[in-house]
C-alpha cells in the first residue's frame, strides 16, 4: 500500500504512455503559453464582437490546402506597408508601399483599402499599383475633407467604388479584350492579352500629399480578398479560428485541472472523514455521497446553467459538486482498511487528534491514488463543459473549444462541408483529454500491478 | 444482512434521490416557474373579460374596467395559492405532489407531434424513442464489448488486446457528439448514405413509418456502437484477467480443464456481477447523455425535447422531463445495484 514518490516517478518514466502523456501536455502548456504571449486577452474577448473581424474572410479553408492543390486557392492577404515620407519644397509626401507576391490561380475577391489619417488642410490621397508587367495603373484620387485645425479622419477605399472602375478605364487601350463589365480587380490583376491571372509581384502604393504639414498615416492597410486565410482558417463571422483555437487551450486545461483537483480534494477529505469516523457519521456522509451519486449529473447541470449563471467560474463549481462523489466512495473504503493498521490505531492511543490522523496518517497513502484520479478525470471534466457549450450554455466572455463547435453547428459547417470548422476543435477536446487518460493509466498500472499482466 | 433488507435500503435511498432532484429542480426554477403562472393566470382574466361583451358594456370609465380586472386577477391568484411566495413549504409541496402524480400541467411553447401542449403526452410521445434508440446501442455494444473483450483477456498482450485497449483509451477520450456531427459530415453530406436528420419525415400512421424510424436511427446507432463497444470491451478484460489470476482458476488448469471452456464457462461467470452492473449503469449514463447527442442528430426522443425546452425556457417541459429522465436513471441505478448485490453477497454484508 505504501509508496514514495521516488519509486513512483521511476516507474512512471518506465511507461511509455505515461510520457507520452507528459509530452503531450507540455506541448498544450507551450500552447497557453504562445497564446498569452502572442494575443492578448483584450484582443480574445473581442471573439464574439462582429466589427472586430471586419478585415478577414468569411468561411476561409486554411491556406495550407494549396499544398494539396495543382491549382493555387487566392489567400486572404491582410498587407502592412513600408513607409516613406519625404519633403520637396514645402510639399510633404508620405508614401506607403504594398510589396507582395501574387502567384495563385484565380482573381482576388476585391481589394480594400482601410486607413487612418491625422491631418490639417486638406491632403490629397493618391492609389495606384505597379505589375509584374511594368504597368502601371492609377486606382484613384481622393482628397479628404477640408480641416482647420489637426483633425483624425478615418476612411476605406474598396474595389467596387465606381470612380475606381472609371479610372482604370482609362487605361483600356493598353488592354486587348473589351473591359466592359469586368469588376475592377479582375482587370488589375489581369494580363494584357486576355482575361487571366496575371502572376508575379505587385506593388500598390499609397501617396499622400500635403502642403501645409505633414500628414500621419496611423493605420494603413491593404486587404486582399481570396478564399484561404491562416493556418486554421476562418468561420463564417469571419473570425480567425487559429486565434479561438489557441485560446481554448488554457481555458481548456483550467477548467479541466481545477475541476478535478477540486473534486479529488473534496471527494479524499470527505470520504476519509466518512470511513475514519465511522457509526453514525458514516452512515448519514454516505447516504448524502448515495443522493449525489444517483443524480443526473447533465440534467442538472443544464438547469443550473441556465437558472444560477453560466461564468467559467460558476461552471467549474457546478462540475466540482458532480465530480467528487465517486472518488469519496473510493477514499472511504480505503480510509477503513488504512485505519485499522498498527501505526494508526497507535497514534489514536497516544491521543493524536483526529484532523492530525487524517492528514498525516492516511491522507498521505491514498495521495498516488488521488494523483491517479486527478488525471483520470480531467477528460470528463474537459468533455462535460464542452457538451454544455455546445448546447450553447458556456461563458460567451471565454469562449472554449465546445463554444466554437457550438457555432460550427448553429452555422450547419457539417451541410456545408467546412470541416476546418468542426475537426480541429474536437480533436484538441479529444488530445487534451488523452494526455491526461494517458498519464491517469500509467499511474494506475502502478497502483494495480494487477492490471498489467 | 437479508436481501429483502438490502432491497427496501436501497429503494428508499432511490426515492430519497428522487425527491431531493425534484426539489432542487423546483428551487431552481421556482422563481421563474412563479411570474409564468401568475402571468398566465392574468392574461386568462384579461381574454374572459374582453370576450364577455355584456359585462364590457356594463363599465363606464376606462377605470373602473382596469379595477375590476386588477381585482379578479387578485382573486384567481389567491385561488390558485399563487399569493403566497413560491418558497413557501405549501407551494413547493403542492407542486412536488402534482410532480409525483405525473401531473405536469401544460407547456408554454412546445406541443407534441399530435398538437397536445399537455406535458404528460409530450413525454409519452418521446420517451419510447429515447429508449429504442440508447436500448438498441447498449445491448449491440454490450455484446460486441463482451465478446471482443473475452478475446483480448484470452490472449493478454497479444496484438489485439493492444488495439482493443488502445481503440478503448482513444475512442472514450472523443464526446460522443462530436463524433456524430463528424459522422453526419461524412455519411450525410459527404457520402450521403443517411439522412442528415434523425427525425422521421413520415407520419406515425403511414404503413412505411416503421422503417422509416429505423432508417433515420441507422447514423446515431452506429455512432453510439462505435463510441461505446471499445471501453466496454477494455472493461471486460480487465476483469477477466483479474478473474483469470485467481487460485481457482489456476486450480481448474491443473485439472486438465481445456482453457476456452475454462474462459467462457468458469472467468466470464465469476467476472458477471461487475459486468451486468455496467451494463445497467451504461444505460443510465447514455440516457444522461442523451440530451446532447439527440440534439446534434436531431433525433425526437427525450432529449431533443429537453433540449428544446432549455432553449425556449419552457419550464413546465424542463421539470417534466427532469423528472422522467431522474426516474428512468434512478430504475437502471437501482437495477444495478440490485443485480450486484443478487451476484455478489458480500456488498449486502457491507
């Protein structure tokens, strides 16, 4: 019955699950790790706010399908730009560049110009963009509204304004096709001779003229429409489902971690309490354990869930307040064989007091079976929150993993084929849970030799 | 102690569990439950008075009509008991009463497939299909994991017993609704096999309703089966290798006794109690589980209808269905233990 931790540890790194438990789990730590580093958790809680996704693509694969293709999907390119100013006379020029590669095989959607300007007077904004070929073509020629004093003036520029299909066509001669009727990026990013891609490196540039100071671009971005994005793709809100993805890894790993230390620490102190004491107090513990344990633990929940609250916090008790009865059961019935050995009924006659005996006697014996636990119901813990977020009952301040399968679903993503949308978030529910499976088994081939045969 | 003893304990303990769901069911939504009643108590004031154009015409103001509304609705509510707070022991006996004689009064928004809005024949209406569909899937996986099982403990380490543990470790680790919205990507959309939704598109008096049903339940029977029969095989073995290592056993091989007969015959007999007690248990626990998995596959069982109700916050429904779906959990808990303990004497001695 007895074990320390030593013996425990070297057995453990025996079993080739158990590391492969432990290895699985480091790479999802350095996952929560790279996702508080990487995106802050201002930027995650803008998840479900529609206006903050406005720049990328609805229902994007990810873009590494075209390594699979002969023919290249357009990608969603969201372009920062290189900056130059300069001053001739007493003209300011600001000039920000869109270098980019542009080798797929198909047009892009349109193109979107969003900026933001910190002016006085009146500027003059200026577009055009150079070819592979060497042409180049002017998109347009706005200037922004007269102001006084320094003013920030936000605006966007997209494909599908006329002026721009009006200036383009002034450059119809060089074209040896009608242009009649063919939107805007479609003649960009044409060849010469006929209506297709014409691949290679495309500079757009953005000039900005000012006489009386110097302008400030403070956003400048350049968003080319294609239908792959990123290395998971996007949802239909046109969310970036790497960045929900990331983020469900910790929230994951909290709610299952602290769910099942929770539960195991509840369930341990309880039932070694129940069995130590015994008589009556045994009796009245465990009928309370039996009440708990015969309770339709979903059902419950839902209830809960949707009277009580759904925060992540309130979720983590409600799963606790399931969890703890199976464990309790266990720790009682070996509670009662630990405190009929010698050295507990001793230090009883020596008149050690009760909370001494339970947390220094017998609590420590049963801690391989409680680590044991704690892996083996992290999984459980994992799949129920994420069951309940899938009914569309889980925190809409954090969203998890079940929450964007939630969305795959109520967006039907399975009628439309968008399996980026339903795979990955189900196979990191099911790797999380298996790291901890993982590890919960090889520690349980250590308390039942039994099993291993 | 005696096995009619060990019955009526257990018994009462499931009653106990029972009441005391119902109750924290009732606490849960009483306040809600409260403003419903008192506000369709209100509106049937309201709609007799405005039919009843003899009595409208006998009021002169505005006023006086509003007073003697106001007035009625006070004495429909004083009848009805609904004055006093809903936390009042009276109330929430009264309601727990009703509960107990199936007595669920009428849901708010939902109807059963014939047009009832009374709760009683909504649940009757679903709850055979929750059975077929979670009935069929664990007596198939029972069988499946049984057999597979006895295979993998007669030759422990083999090359199956390692896939059999392995498939068990994965295939518990997936939620079973997941997999079914992947089954119905590829078997319906995919693959279009199996229709998408589970729910019958016959009615239930047309002659082709039956295959029907059974057509539509194909894509989550199998999803369940496929799910479930790997745990259960792991948990077969495990307990007939324990069997497998005890004295009798080995006495048995001294004998002479041929090892297959030794297998099937004496281990799987011994490794009964705990098996037909999961078995039992799978049953509750899938029935728990129910309410997801019928909603991904749309199947119009218990589930579904709880699900339904949670999302329109139909409460009469929710407690309906909260204490059917408690019962049915309680009768395979209590068939569990009490299989256990016919099986296995020593848990009555307890």
């Amino acid at each position: 019955m007895s074990f320390s931790t030593r013996v425990i540890w070297k057995e453990f790194s025996h079993s080739k699950i158990g590391i492969a438990g432990i290895v699985i789990l480091v790479i999802l730590f350095s996952m929560s790790a790279i996702a508080f580093v990487t995106i802050p958790l201002d930027s995650f809680k803008t998840w479900n706010d529609p206006t903050s996704w406005l720049q990328y693509p609805k229902s994007a694969q990810p873009a590494w399908v075209n390594y699979f293709q002969s023919e290249k999907i357009p990608e969603h390119l969201i372009l920062k730009p290189a900056s130059m100013s300069q001053q001739i006379g007493s003209v300011y020029f600001l000039t920000d560049s869109f270098v980019f590669n542009y080798n797929y095989d198909g047009f892009p959607s349109d193109f979107i110009y969003q900026y933001t300007v910190q002016y006085s007077g009146s500027p003059l904004l200026q577009m055009s963009v150079t070819r592979p070929d060497g042409v180049e073509i002017q998109i347009i020629s706005t200037s922004m509204p007269f102001a006084s004093s320094t003013v920030t003036y936000s605006s966007m520029i997209f494909s599908t304004q006329d002026v721009i299909a009006k200036n383009i066509a002034s450059a119809k001669n060089k074209y040896a096709f009608s242009l009649d009727g063919i939107s805007s990026e479609k003649i960009i990013f044409s060849k010469l001779d006929q209506n297709q891609i014409l691949k290679g490196q495309y500079v757009f540039r953005v000039h900005l003229y000012d006489v009386s100071e110097k302008p400030v671009l403070v956003k400048s971005n350049l968003v080319l429409g294609g239908k792959v994005y990123g290395i998971m793709g996007t949802d239909e809100l046109r969310r970036d489902l790497s960045v929900g993805l990331l983020w469900g890894t910790p929230l994951a790993l909290f709610i299952g971690i602290t769910v099942s230390i929770g539960s195991v620490v509840l369930g341990l102190v309880y039932g070694v309490y129940a069995g130590y004491k015994g008589r009556a107090t045994d009796e009245v513990l465990m009928r309370f354990n039996d009440v708990i344990y015969a309770m339709p633990a979903l059902p419950l929940l839902i209830i809960l869930a949707v009277t009580i609250g759904n925060s992540i916090f309130l979720m983590v008790g409600f799963l606790v307040v399931f969890g703890w009865v199976g464990i309790a059961k266990v720790s009682r019935s070996m509670a009662l064989q630990i405190k009929t050995l010698q050295y507990v009924e001793t230090a009883k006659l020596m008149g050690q007091k009760d909370y001494k005996i339970i947390f220094k006697h017998i609590l420590p014996q049963l801690l391989p079976y409680a680590f044991a636990s704690i892996a083996i119901s992290v999984p459980a813990a994992i799949t129920t929150e994420a069951g309940l977020s899938f009914l569309g009952l889980g925190d809409p301040s954090f969203p998890t993993w079940g929450q964007i399968l939630h969305d795959a679903s109520s967006y039907s993503a399975a009628a439309r084929g968008m399996w980026w949308w339903i795979l990955p978030p189900g196979i990191m529910i099911a790797v999380t849970g298996l790291a901890f499976v993982f590890m919960g088994q090889a520690m349980d081939g250590i308390i039942n030799p039994k099993l291993r045969h | 102690m005696g096995f009619k003893k060990f019955l009526a304990k257990r018994a009462i303990t499931m009653f106990g569990v029972l009441m005391a769901t119902l109750l924290v069911t009732i606490i849960l939504v009483g306040s809600n439950m409260d403003s419903i009643s008192k506000q369709s108590a209100a509106l049937e004031i309201r709609q007799q008075v405005t039919n009843n154009k003899s009595l409208l015409s006998s009021f002169k103001t505005t006023e006086q009509l509003d007073s003697y509304i106001a007035n009625q609705i006070k004495q429909r509510i004083t009848a009805l008991g609904l004055d006093q707070p809903w936390y009042s022991p009276q109330r929430i006996g009264l309601s727990m009463y009703k509960i107990l004689t199936l007595d669920f009064g009428h849901a708010k928004f939902l109807t059963s497939d014939s047009g009832s809005s009374d709760v009683r024949d909504i649940i009757l209406e679903k709850l055979p299909r929750t059975i077929l569909l979670f009935t069929t899937a664990t007596a198939i996986v029972s069988v499946l994991g049984i057999f597979l099982g006895t295979v993998a403990a007669s030759k422990v380490n083999s090359k199956l017993d390692k896939i059999t543990s392995g498939f068990a470790i994965i295939s518990s680790s997936f939620p079973v609704w997941w997999i079914g919205v992947l089954m119905i990507f590829v078997f319906a959309f995919l693959y279009p096999i199996f229709p998408a939704r589970a729910t019958p598109d016959l009615s239930v008096t047309d002659p082709g309703y039956w295959g029907s049903l059974l057509y539509h339940m194909a894509l989550p029977l199998i999803t369940l089966v496929i799910i479930g029969f790997g745990s259960w095989a792991y948990l077969v073995r495990n307990f007939l290798v324990g069997v497998l290592q005890e004295d009798f056993i080995t006495a048995k091989r001294a004998v002479g006794i041929d090892e297959k007969r030794i297998l099937y015959s004496h281990a799987l007999k011994n490794a009964a109690p705990p098996i037909v007690t999961i078995l039992a248990l799978s049953l509750s626990g899938s029935l728990g589980g129910a309410i997801i998995t019928e909603a991904v596959f749309d199947w119009p069982g218990m589930g579904r209808l709880y699900f339904e109700a949670i999302s329109v916050l139909d409460l009469p429904v929710i407690i309906g269905a909260t204490y059917v779906l408690t019962a049915f959990f309680l009768v395979s808990v209590f068939v569990a233990d009490v299989l256990y303990g016919y099986f296995d004497p020593r848990v009555r001695r307890e």
